[in-house]
C-alpha cells in the first residue's frame, strides 16, 4: 500500500511517515499543493492525506484538480477552526478528515476505512457486519430479520452503507436520495436519519452524526 | 356656498413663496427702473436699445431667479417697450409692420430666453444634487469596504494565530503516540500537551467571541448529537462521573447552531469534572416550553461561591478553591456564546448541593416522528 502526505511542516510529514511505515505503508511526501499533484500523478497511492493549510494552493482546490482524474481517498488534516472550509473540502470530494491534533490512532483507523471497497457494487448486495441490503427488490435485513424501510429509508440506508464508515455530507444524501433541488432541505434528512438510527438500534452499527457536515455509517 | 362647506382655506394650484413673492416685486421695479433710465437717454440711443437692456436684464435675472418671475418680466418689458417706446408712444397700437415685426420677435426671444436660462439653471442645481448623493454613496460604499476588509484581515490573522498554535500541539501528540504507552514521562508531557491544547483553544475560542464575527449557523439537529458532540472530546474526564440525561428522547427536531451548543455544553461539563468529586453524578436535563431550549447541568460538587454567581462568567474568574490548571475563561466563553445565538446562561447553587448552570436558547422547533 502506498501513501502520499502533502503537509507543509516537516515535522507532521516525518512522524506520519513513521506511524505509516510502521503499518506497513510505502510513503512519500510532498510540501506543497503543486509538488503534491505531481507526486500523485507519478506515484498514484492508494491513500492520499492533504493538508488544508497549504503555502502555495488552497487545499480544496488541490483536491479539485485531484478529483479531476482521480478517485483515489483522501483524508483531510485541518486545524478545527475551519468548518466553512471542511465543507468545501467535503463538497470537493473529500472522504474523511482529522482535526490538528489528532490521535494517531483514530487516523489511522479512518485512513483504512476510506480504502475499503465496498466489495461488489450494483447487481450482488450490499454487506456491511449483520446488514444487508438488496438493490434489485430495495430490501434490507439486520442479523437475518427483514428490517421495514420506506422507499426513503433505503435510498439513505443505501448511501451510508456504499460510503460505509466515510462521512458523507449533507448535500451528498439529499442530492442522492431526494434529487437536486432538494439540497437546502436538512430537515427531511434529519427526520428520516433519525428514523434509521431508531432501526439500527441494539445492533452493531451507528449512524454518527458529524456537526455541520454529515453522516456517518459506522460498525462499533 | 353651502352649509356643509369644509372650514379651511381652499388650496392654491400652485404654492408660491416667499422668495418669489420677493423676485416677482424686484423683477417688476427691476424693469421699470431700467424702462425709466432708457427713457431718459432715449434721445441718444433709440428705442431698439431699449429692447437690449431689458433682454440683457432678463437673461440675468435668469441666472438667478425663478422661472414665474422671470417670465414676468419678459412679459412686462415687452409691453412697456410697446406703449412707452415703440411709436406711436403711450398706447399697444405699433404703426409700422417693420415695428411689429420687431416686437413679435423680442415676444418671442424674450420668453425663450427666459425659459431657456431657468431650465439650464435647474438642470445645473439637479447635476449638482445627484453629484453629492454619488459622493455620499461612494463614501458609504467606500467605509463598508474598509471595514469588511478589517474583519476579513482580522480573521484571517485569528487562523493563522490558530494554525501556528495548534501546529507544535499536534507534532508534540503525534509524538508521543509514536513512543508508545510504556514511557511514564511520556504520559505527563502528554498531560501536560492536552492542557496545553484546551489553554490555546480557550484564548482562541475568546477572542473570536469577543472580536463579535461570531455568526453562529443554524441548522437542524437532534439534541442527542449536540450532546455526543459535547462530551466525546473530554470522555476521559468523563469516565469518573455518570452522566444521567433526562428529557432529550421527547424532543423535536431544534434549529440551533449544534457546534456551538455543544461547546457551551463541552465547557460546563468540563467544569463540573474538575469540581465535583469523583463517582458524583453530572445531570443534564433538557425541556422545551414554547420555542425556547432549557438545559440544565447540575453537579454534585461543592456548589458556587456564595454571592458570585454572575461574577462567575467573567473573564480570568478563578473560584478561590478551584485546582489549579483552569484557563477562568470557560463560562466567559460559554456565555458569549450563548449570547451570541440570542440565548443566555445563568448559574446557582442546586438548593440540594452542587452548581447548576440553566441555559435557555430561543430555536425554532420540528416533530422528528
């Protein structure tokens, strides 16, 4: 597995490359948004970490020109008092992020989950621990009992499983499941966000809820 | 006129004032005096002289003086050089065609010259008005941009303050994740760094309430996020104290700025963790009445200082027994904050024991069913 870091401090790109390479990760680093761009197209990496606070190019537009050929995941690293920018970032096609300082740990384990794949798309279903989802009869069960869901239900279900364990944003769900004029309308996905957690109840996954940005289908 | 006429004077057509009252006057005596003065040297210069002078008067009295007047005047001059010069003297009736002639076209000039002047004058007296409401909205234009400019200069100062504060916080934790778990030094610069780090986001939370470009940013939540979000940040401060929620299950979906009510949430707690004894609860309850948000957090500490209960959310305020490590900006921010999404917070001690913060927020409300 190889890693690209675009962070502008040295020290960040050093001990994430120790962290990384412990894990077993190839990593190469870059120190600004155009020598980042150009590292990915060379060495095209399985996972890519981008840090907002580039000196040269504004980290969102770095992930714009990213997302122009590539669909490689990217986790963000920003200091927390960039909300508006986090979302543009999200908006641009991030998969997840971390807030300076992090804990290596919880980077980590975001870092694997955004490489999952979602094994096999369309036509075989949908896994994720005890739920199941079938796209063709848009059917859901949890640990073996069919689980009722309205034709909303399952299209927001639906989308948090494919992007399980990745934040999606706001947008994204209502864009996905209620159309494009839908995009201010947070109040239906809130409703029926909650709904879901109220069915996924006792189980092992959660519906987390990320202020200002998204959801997030997670196993516990 | 019958009974029913209305008591008041009936309006005149047009309102004339005093000043032109004034130039009417002057510009009659005005062309009288000069009709007087030609006559005197009429012998010298002609009756065609005559008409000169009182266009000359007129155009000048155009300069100045209202369209009415000056047209008055025009009138006026053209009838006194009728009857007292153009011969046959003392009478309307002109001999001569040539004579006639003469007098249809100073008619004429003079009552354009008039008109035309007046005209001229008030287009200038309007370029010169809209020229100065220009000048006074490019000067408002010109004062929000400058400020605007400010407070994006201001803010762009905070984030880099932020950025370069944070940034040796997070190599020194990355650090120490790196060393592992066995190093007993290791644990207390640890410590030490995340006190560190609430010290660093206390001042920066502090100042950008203060500097007031705090907009909070309404969206829908459910309150059980907003609480998830407060505590998952200190869960290990937490671990020593239960929390029991009570009245978040029956509440609809409320439209508040959930990141910073879960600050505000976030600092309370915090405090409670740091006065209350270990084991003791922490309580939150949280109603609705109307369209305004309660939450309550109560401990089971030693309660506030007697009589300090508003003082508490100033800035730097240390309790006189309060351990060490405490930035005192706490409930200074979480009141700011509070203030800032029009809500408020106040503080007493539990009549059973213990501090208990009230916040009350205004939002707006949706069934979540």
């Amino acid at each position: 597995m190889t890693a690209l870091i675009i962070d502008d401090e040295i020290q960040i790109r050093r001990l994430l490359r120790m962290a990384l390479e412990s894990k077993g990760y190839t990593v190469r680093d870059a120190e600004n948004g155009q020598m980042g761009l150009q590292e990915a197209v060379f060495l095209k990496p399985d996972v890519i970490l981008l840090d907002l606070g580039l000196p040269d190019m504004d980290g969102v537009d770095v992930l714009k020109r990213l997302r122009e050929w590539s669909s490689v995941p990217v986790l963000i690293l920003s200091v927390r008092d960039q909300e508006s920018v986090k979302l543009a970032a999200f908006d641009a096609g991030a998969d997840d992020y971390v807030s300076k300082p992090f804990s290596t740990a919880e980077l980590l384990a975001r870092l694997s989950a955004i490489q999952r794949r979602q094994g096999t798309h369309d036509a075989a279903n949908l896994k994720l621990g005890p739920l199941v989802l079938d796209p063709v009869h848009h059917e859901a069960s949890l640990s073996g009992h069919a689980l009722k869901l309205t034709p909303t239900e399952y299209a927001l279900l639906a989308q948090l499983v494919r992007h399980a364990g990745k934040i999606v944003t706001l947008k994204q769900l209502l864009r996905a499941v209620w159309g494009p004029q839908a995009e201010e309308q947070s109040q239906y996905l809130r409703v029926y966000a909650n709904h879901l957690r109220k069915k996924l109840e006792g189980s092992t996954l959660e519906i987390k809820n990320e202020p200002g940005i998204g959801y997030r289908l997670e196993e516990t | 006129m019958s009974a029913t006429d209305s008591p008041t004077a009936p309006p005149s057509p047009t309102p004339v004032s005093l000043a032109e009252v004034g130039q009417y006057s002057c510009g009659l005596t005005l062309v009288f005096v000069l009709a007087s003065t030609c006559w005197v040297l009429l012998p010298y210069t002609g009756d065609l002289f005559v008409a000169l002078v009182f266009l000359m008067a007129i155009v000048l009295a155009g300069t100045w003086w209202n369209r009415g007047p000056v047209l008055m005047m025009a009138v006026v001059s053209a009838l006194v050089w009728n009857y007292f010069f153009i011969p046959p003297q003392f009478t309307l009736h002109i001999d001569k065609p040539q004579d006639m002639v003469m007098f249809s076209l100073f008619f004429v000039v003079a009552l354009s010259m008039g008109h035309l002047i007046t005209r001229l004058r008030a287009r200038e007296a309007a370029l010169a008005q809209h020229h100065q409401e220009r000048e006074h909205l490019l000067e408002l234009k010109h004062r929000a941009e400058l400020l605007a400019e400010s407070e994006r200069l201001h803010r762009t100062l905070l984030d880099s303050v932020a950025h370069e504060l944070k940034t040796p916080i997070a190599i020194i934790r990355t650090a120490l994740d790196g060393l592992g778990q066995g190093n007993p030094y290791a644990r207390e610069i640890e410590t030490a760094n995340r006190r560190l780090q609430r010290i660093v986001e206390s001042f920066l939370e502090m100042t950008r309430v203060e500097s007031e470009a705090l907009e909070p940013q309404p969206d829908w939540c459910e309150i059980g996020d907003v609480l998830h979000a407060a505590t998952k940040p200190i869960q290990e401060e937490l671990a020593a104290h239960p929390l029991l929620i009570t009245g978040t299950t029956d509440l609809p979906l409320l439209r508040l700025d959930s990141r910073l009510l879960a600050q505000v949430l976030g600092n309370l707690l915090h405090n409670a963790t740091r006065y209350a004894p270990a084991g003791t609860n922490i309580e939150i309850a949280a109603s609705l009445a109307g369209s305004t948000l309660e939450l309550r957090v109560r401990d089971h500490g030693p309660g506030l200082p007697l009589g300090a209960e508003d003082q508490l959310f100033e800035k730097f305020y240390r309790a006189p027994d309060s351990p060490a490590g405490g930035t005192g900006l706490g409930l200074a921010i979480a009141r700011g904050l509070m203030r800032a999404m029009k809500g408020d917070i106040e503080a007493h001690t539990h009549p059973t024991g213990g501090a208990e913060f009230v916040l009350h927020l205004p939002v707006k409300t949706r069934s979540a069913a």
